[in-house]
C-alpha cells in the first residue's frame, strides 16, 4: 500500500509500503480522511519534543486525525466491526497500570500515540492497523469531513469542559486556529458567551463569519470579566497573558503548546487564586464530540479548508496550501486520490 513518510527534517515522500495486518485485537481501517496538524509539522521540521526525549524517531508515518471503514478484522475482535465507519483514540495505554485502570490512559507512561509515538504507524496511508478497543463508531450524518475532526474536537470539548463554564459564562480563548475555533464553538454550544482573540488579519476575519460575540487583536481587547480563559495559541507569551486576565478565583485552560517554555509567575496564580488546567489528547472527549457533530450543535466541517492526495502532504507541512483552499485553517488528506 502507499503511505507517507518522514525520513528526517524536511525529508519525506510518498512510497509503498506493506500493507496494514490486522493482529490479534486489531482491525484494519481503510483510511478515508486524515487531518494535519501543528503536531505533524513539527515532526517534519525536527521541532517536536518527543524526537529530542527518545520516543520517537525518524522514520515515522504520521497521522492521528483520521477516519475510514473496517475492512478487516483479527483474532478476538467482534466481527460486526466490518464495513463499519470509524474514527478512534490516538492514545494507547498499557492497560495494566493505575492511570489506565482509572481511565487516564492518556497519560500512560508506556502508551504509544498513533502516528506520534513509540513508532505506531500512522493514517497518512492508505490503511491503518488499529485497536478495536480504540474504535468509535461514526454515525450516517457525520461525513468523512466530520469524522476526522473527531480527534481534535475532543481536545476542544475537554477544554470546555475544563474551563467550568456554566450558561450565561463569558469565556476568552486565545487563538483563532482549528483548536482555538473549536473550543469556542463548544463552548457556544453549552450557551456561553465567547471572546476569541488572534493575531493574523486573516485568522481573524474567518473567526468574524462565526457570529461569536467577539473577535479582538490584543490592541482592542475589551476590559471584560473573562470567567476563563483558554489558551489554544502556540504563542510563548500568552499563557501568562491568560492568567493576568482571568477572573480571580476562576479558570485557565493550557490547551496549546508553545515551540519553547513559557513562563508564569506563580505569586499571581496564588494571589487571584486561580486554577490552571493543563489537556493532553482527546481520549475523554471523543465520544461527547461525536454526540455534538450528530446532532448540529458544533458543525467542524467550514474550518477545512481544502482536502488533497498523499502526493501533496510534504508541500503542505512545508506551508503550501492549494489555490482552491477556503479561508479555514485545516487541511485533510483523502489517500484514495
């Protein structure tokens, strides 16, 4: 089958490879869609973390947004997975310690991402060998667009959730990528009223089309109550920026990641007695944003911009976008064209 790989900094193309097998408890997925991300183009420029820490390294096929169809199963898997329509979890757990006992298999210290760590094979290809117990379901009004918006709509909806917003709340979330409109439109959602601010004119002007109640610079941010801030940036400085503006005795939500450490003033956080919440993967909200797509509530569909064959995956983690992209800020990879 084909797939795309990273061979090293700035180093990858399309090749075949074997194809996908489905071992015992895995399935197959004959990917459809996969989406890319902040985190894949960190692994092509040589920037992500985990390439310095030892938990992953060159070469690697990425891809960890992603949706598709059963098409084979192994040993112990139910076999009314087949033909279905699926997304999944990126992380995978051991399954034997504390954390993934009590549902944290997020944080796992041995987990393996898919398409990120420990060397799992990611969907920039035309198959996926998966775990059933990383499976969900997608249901008929949720297209492949949708379904592989999952992933990064379940980031957004445990930021919400985090932030402990109640109806009638005001939110601020710092960001006008794919992360940061997502929350917002979650939080929309649950009837709070939502701030976005940004940086490009361009980021901002798509932001506008939403309807939120605001759309700032940092220049004309309004002096409002923020009853939490979410900090959906990859900016180093506004994580301190978030604390010195949430309410005292409020929240914080930490959802992006900047490309060197931030830095927060501790005394602060104590004084407005603060709490900060830090989210790591979609795993608990997957599900909860499935629920939210089939149903209308948050549509993820307009911030695609455009999808694209595999053949074009190293011109766009490069920063290539094609002419006949839309004004949002995702792009999706069908392997079938």
């Amino acid at each position: 089958m084909k797939a795309f790989v990273v061979t090293g900094p700035h180093q990858g193309d399309v090749r075949e490879v074997p194809d996908a097998v489905a071992g015992d408890g895995q399935v197959v997925v004959d990917v459809h869609r996969a989406g890319l991300c902040g985190t894949d183009v960190e692994f092509w420029t040589g920037e992500m973390a985990y390439l310095h820490q030892g938990h992953a390294r060159y070469p690697l096929r990425l891809g960890h947004e992603w949706c598709g169809v059963v098409s084979a199963v192994g040993a112990g898997v139910d076999a009314t997975w087949l033909r279905r329509r699926v997304t999944g979890d990126t992380m995978l757990g051991c399954g034997q310690c504390d954390r993934c006992r009590s549902g944290r298999h997020n944080v796992c210290e041995d987990r393996v991402e898919i398409g990120i760590r420990g060397g799992f094979a990611g969907a920039l290809a035309e198959q996926l060998a998966v775990p059933a117990t990383a499976l969900l379901a997608l249901p008929g009004n949720v297209d492949d667009t949708a379904g592989a918006m999952v992933e990064p709509g379940g980031n957004a909806l445990r930021s919400v959730r985090a932030a402990a917003l109640s109806a009638g709340d005001r939110v601020l979330v710092l960001g006008t990528g794919t992360m940061g409109l997502l929350a917002a439109e979650f939080a929309r959602a649950d009837s709070v009223e939502v701030h976005l601010m940004g940086r490009s004119a361009a980021s901002l002007e798509f932001a506008r089309t939403f309807g939120f109640a605001g759309v700032w610079q940092q220049s004309e941010l309004p002096s409002l109550r923020w009853d939490a801030v979410i900090d959906a940036s990859n900016a180093v400085e506004l994580p301190a920026l978030a604390l010195d503006l949430v309410e005292p005795g409020k929240r914080i939500v930490y959802l992006g990641l900047a490309g060197s450490p931030s830095l927060l003033d501790t005394r602060t956080m104590v004084l407005k007695d603060v709490t900060a919440v830090g989210i790591l993967a979609a795993s608990q909200g997957l599900a909860g944003t499935i629920e939210h797509y089939a149903a209308g509530s948050v549509d993820p569909r307009p911030l695609v911009a455009a999808t694209v064959g595999l053949d074009r995956v190293a011109d766009v983690l490069a920063g290539w976008r094609p002419d006949i992209a839309s004004a949002g800020p995702k792009l999706h990879v069908d392997p079938r064209l």
